[in-house]
C-alpha cells in the first residue's frame, strides 16, 4: 500500500492559556507536523454538566491549529468520564478479580458491559461527531484511548456478570449444550439455567477452564461492541477516517476483532518504558538496549498492527524522552527518536505521532517528557522529529516491501495458555516473539496474519507457534499449501471448547504425528538436542510415522515433518531455533542474512533500511552506521 508519510503530536488545548495556542501550532507546523490528536480527555471540559456543553474551546482550538495548516485527529473522550457522570452511575466502575470496585480519580473508570454508561458515550460521541463531522481542519477520528490499559478489559462487576450469562444463552441455547460443552459432569457443576452461572472468579479453587476462555471470548466481544457503538456513530455524520490506539504487549481482547470496525490500527509505542516494564529479558539485555529499546518488540508491534489495520496503520504515540511510569525511566540515547519514526515508516506507518507536545506541569504524568519542556524550551527530541520531517519532505513515498515469511498470531490462544499455561513461564506472547527475534535476526520481512487466513499462498515459509485451536480456513489453507509450515509447540492441542482433542494433536493434514505426553521444564533444566542447541520450557514426547526433522541428544524426536509441514515438540532455544529456520529458508529457496547484535534490516517497496540499536557504531556490508543511526539505500 502507497501512502504519505506525516508526523503527529498529541496535544491538550485545554492545558494550556488560550494565548498560547497559536504560537503552539506555529511552532508545530514549522516542525514539519501534520497532524495534531486532541480531545480524548476532555469530556468534563466538553460537558462540564449534565447535557450542559461547552463547544467555543474546542472550537477555537481546531480553528487555530487548522489556521496553521495542521490537521486534527479527533478523539472521543470515553475513556475518562466526569465526576459528575460517576455520581449519576454509581454502579458504572469495573470490579477486579478480588470483587472490589475500582474507582474514580484517575482514567478508565468504567465497565466495557456497563449498559447505562454505553448510553452515555452514545450521546457524547454522538454530539461530537453531529458538532465536527464535517469540520474542514478534521483529519480523523480516534475512538477512546487505550483499550485495555490498567488491566480493565476484564470485570467482575454485576453488570458483566449480567451481560455474560445473556452471551452464554445466545451461544448455547439450553445450559445442557453447555453443561455438554464446558464438561460440567466433572466436580458435579451442571447448570440448570444460565442464571445459575457466575464469573470465573473468587472459586476455591481454579474455575472450570472452558469458563474462563468463554469468559475471555465474552469480556473481548464486549471491547469489540463497545468500539462499534462508537464507530457506527461516526459514520452517520463523518467521512473521515476512524482510528484507535492500541497498546503494546496487550492481548486480553481480540484487536482483529475491533479493528475490523476501523480504517486505521494505531498504537502507542515506548521502547524504553516497554524494555523496563513489560520484557521478558535478561539483565544485561536489558542494560545493553537501557537508552535504545529492544531491537524487534517495536518492529513486532508494527507488523502486527499493520495486520490488524489490514494495511493502514499509524503510531498514535511515540515515546520522546523519558516516561513516567515504568518501574525505571532511563533518557533515550540521542538519535532514537528518529530512529523509533523512520523505523515505523520502513513496517509501513502512515503517520508517526510523538506523545506530548508540551510536558505536564501537573497531575499524574507531570514526568512524562514531550517534545517542549514544560516551559516550552525544546526537548531533544523536538529537533530530531524536524529533521525525520526534512527527510520526509526528501524521499519518495513508498510503502512496505513484500515479506517471504509470515507470523500467525492469535489473540485467543494467549488467553488459552493464560487459562492453562500447565507451566509457570509458558507465556504465548514470549513464544510468538521468540520466533520474531529469529527471523528478524535472518534479515527478513515478516508479515503477521490473523489466525482466521484462508490462504498463505504469498508465503515461502509460515510460522505457526503456539496456536491453541487451528481454525477451518487455517487448516484448509495448510492443506492446500506449497511452502514450508512450521508449526507448533502446543499447536491445535485444544477444541474449541477447550478439550483435548481425539485424535490427539497436532492432527495437521498429512502429518502421521502425535503428540503423546507433555512437560514444562522449570528453568534451568533443558533438553539438549543433536546438532546443537536445546528445549527449554516446554516439551513433548512426539510419536509418529513421518520424517524427523530434529532430534534430541538422546535420539528421541524433537520434530517431524511430512510434505510441507515441520511440526516441532518444543519450545526452542535461541540457537536450536536459528538452526532450523535456517534449514527452512534455505528449503524454501528464501535467502537470509546474517545480522550483527542489535541491527535490523526492513525492506520497504523502493529502499533498505538498516537500524543501529546498539549504543556504539557498528559496521555492515561496507557501511558504518553510528549509535541510534539509521541508513538506507534505494534498492
């Protein structure tokens, strides 16, 4: 897909003196901005009472930023509710998996199944949009923000409560096909009507699983229905695009699902918060990319939401400087935030958007760092987003390059082995990004499809790992497919209503294998495999007539292969699994190369990219790429 690339900023009018507001949006289009999100909190600025609305600030606003050239994305104020609004809903809070209500006083406030308060966002969004659907300074929409942040996908409130048995009826007609379903003859929990099933929380011990994954499925569907209220709203009164901000390493509701409604997937995108925060990582990785961020969880969350954005996605917020919220807030190494932009813009981004532009004073982010200090003295970052704007202006628009390999991820299966890890750290996402950090270490372009594809005929190589229950149009696509498959572990090894199957798994076409014992292995104990390499975390006691493809020290296999599909026992290794995807590769006729620690490689349609990660220079195919810096040549 060709598009034009832009930059952003996030920007809160209602922050800051109206005098300043012009000079504000001088200095932004003389940055080289475009676009400029405001609006996603300022509900009780926008209706300070009840059905009282106060438009003329948000009037000017965007006539001043559009008076500047800028354009403005539009977000609706959801996710932060007035007090007022809490008083009139007392029962609008969601309650935490240990039945307490969580409050008002900071952002996210609400029930995604509460109905009063859907009602509510119905008038808000529907005032906005009838006000500015048509506004010529409206570039787009975004609906909320951050579905999902502070842990609020899932509530044990009694209003989810309510709005799950009504889902389980619409699902399962009669508690019998339920009780059949959920193998409720176990432990003697048989339903004799919906209205006797509770939430999956608060059990003496751990809930029946096919509960808890019935529970997951409801608690996203409700994400899913809330955004489309929105979204429907929108478009009876607006033709521009709708977007929303996803956030990264988030899994508990189906972004496939939610971006379906949308034009545009973005997300919000802070390496170093994430590398402190939420990585799986060892100490001295961690040290070694403290001012950088890791080298492949930005690129994996680009790829994923271009996947979810069906093509059209954008970074809402890139991190400029120091945040405030991670455990430890290091200062980006100078070069990053333009390494972050044109990183995005070589997976395909539209629009890169830096979060803030003026930092806070005040209030719970007051040490979240922006592109001004908050006495509007410039941060570093404000003069290396000018100079991604210069370059921009200098290149040609271009969109990503086709990718030889693809990535099957799947929302629902995190939520399966959330449900039933059988092990402490079997942890999907660190499974799926494993895989990633092999590939991208090959030098390749990676697609991400959604566990739903009916065809991966594009495909030299596909990677399925960890995929809980293979849908219809995945396996026929197997079936039919010419390239390399790998697949596994832990692949198709429940039904859909989270059984075992019979035949055992994997059960994939035309593979004699069967998976006949499991164990998770704790840390430090692995299984070493010929040729180097071993099984950590994970492994299966495999069975079968097909090839195998690798084996253990002690002569069991560890993968079998048959026609197309390698399915592996395993969670592997760093080095067992580079030594396989090499011999995929090289079996699939796709070249790869060699990458040094911490430089990235991305093809975009017309150049190659190169990204230095590391804190010092680093020296590739003949070119020496400094700390934080980029390179590129046409191809």
């Amino acid at each position: 897909m060709i598009h034009k690339r832009t930059l952003g900023v996030c920007y809160y009018p209602e922050h800051w003196p109206e005098a300043i507001w012009a000079e504000d949006a001088r200095r932004m289009a003389e940055t080289g901005i475009t676009f400029v999100r405001i609006g996603e909190f300022a509900w009780s600025r926008m209706e300070p009472k009840p059905g009282t609305y106060d438009w003329g600030w948000l009037d000017r606003a965007i006539e001043t930023l559009g008076a500047a050239g800028l354009k403005v994305v539009l977000g609706t104020p959801t996710a932060t509710p007035p007090r007022w609004m809490a008083d009139t809903l007392p029962d609008m809070f969601a309650v935490d998996k240990q039945g307490r209500p969580r409050g008002f006083g900071s952002r996210r406030h609400y029930d995604f199944s509460h109905r009063g308060y859907r009602v509510e966002c119905a008038r808000i969004v529907t005032a906005m949009a009838e006000r500015y659907g048509v506004n010529p300074h409206l570039g787009a929409w975004q609906t909320d923000n951050e579905y999902a942040c502070h842990d609020t996908t899932l509530s044990y409130s009694p209003a989810a409560l309510s709005a799950f048995r009504e889902w389980l009826a619409q699902k399962y007609q009669s508690p019998q096909a339920l009780n059949r379903a959920w193998g409720n003859v176990f432990w003697s929990m048989d339903y004799d009507s919906f209205d006797q099933i509770g939430l999956p929380n608060l059990t003496v011990t751990e809930p029946n699983p096919a509960h808890t994954m019935d529970f997951r499925h409801f608690a996203s569907d409700e994400v899913v229905s809330f955004n489309r209220l929105q979204v429907e709203i929108i478009r009876q009164h607006s033709a521009a695009p709708i977007a929303h901000n996803y956030m990264g390493r988030v899994t508990s509701f189906d972004h496939f699902k939610t971006g379906a409604d949308l034009d545009i997937a973005s997300w919000d995108s802070y390496p170093l918060g994430f590398l402190s925060d939420r990585l799986d990582a060892t100490p001295d990785h961690k040290a070694r990319f403290l001012r950088q961020g890791d080298p492949d969880n930005q690129a994996f969350h680009h790829d994923l939401y271009r996947a979810v954005g069906r093509g059209r996605w954008w970074v809402m917020e890139q991190q400029p400087g120091p945040v405030n919220w991670a455990p430890w807030n290091a200062d980006p190494l100078p070069g990053m935030a333009r390494l972050w932009a044109w990183e995005a813009f070589a997976h395909g981004a539209e629009t890169v958007s830096y979060f803030r532009w003026r930092q806070a004073p005040f209030a719970q982010e007051q040490m979240h760092a922006g592109l001004l200090r908050p006495d509007s003295v410039s941060a570093p970052a404000l003069g290396e987003a000018a100079q991604v704007a210069r370059e921009l202006a200098a290149m040609p628009d271009a969109g990503t390059g086709a990718a030889p390999v693809a990535l099957v991820f799947d929302y629902a299966s995190a939520w399966a082995w959330e449900t039933q890890p059988q092990g402490r750290d079997f942890d999907y996402f660190l499974l799926v990004t494993s895989v990633y950090r092999g590939l991208r270490a090959l030098g390749l372009n990676v697609d991400i499809l959604p566990p739903d594809s009916a065809d991966l005929s594009a495909y030299k190589v596909v990677l399925i790992p960890g995929v809980a229950t293979l849908s219809a149009p995945l396996l026929d696509a197997l079936a039919r497919y010419k390239g390399q498959a790998l697949i596994g572990p832990r692949t198709n090894a429940k039904t859909a209503e989270f059984a075992i199957p019979v035949p055992l798994p994997p059960n994939l076409p035309g593979l004699s294998a069967t998976v006949a014992r499991v164990e998770s292995l704790q840390p430090g104990i692995e299984v070493p495999l010929q040729g180097g390499g071993a099984i950590r975390r994970w492994h299966e006691v495999l069975e079968g007539d097909a090839e195998v493809a690798l084996t253990t020290a002690d002569g069991t296999p560890a993968a079998l292969r048959a026609g197309a599909i390698t399915y592996i026992g395993g969670w592997l290794d760093e080095t067992a699994l580079g030594h396989l995807l090499r011999a995929t590769c090289a079996a699939a006729s796709v070249a790869v190369t060699e990458m040094p620690a911490g430089l990235r490689r991305r093809d975009t349609a017309t150049h190659r990219f190169l990204f230095n990660y590391n804190p010092g220079p680093v020296t590739f195919d003949g070119v020496t790429i400094p700390p934080a810096g980029v390179h590129w040549q046409a191809l």
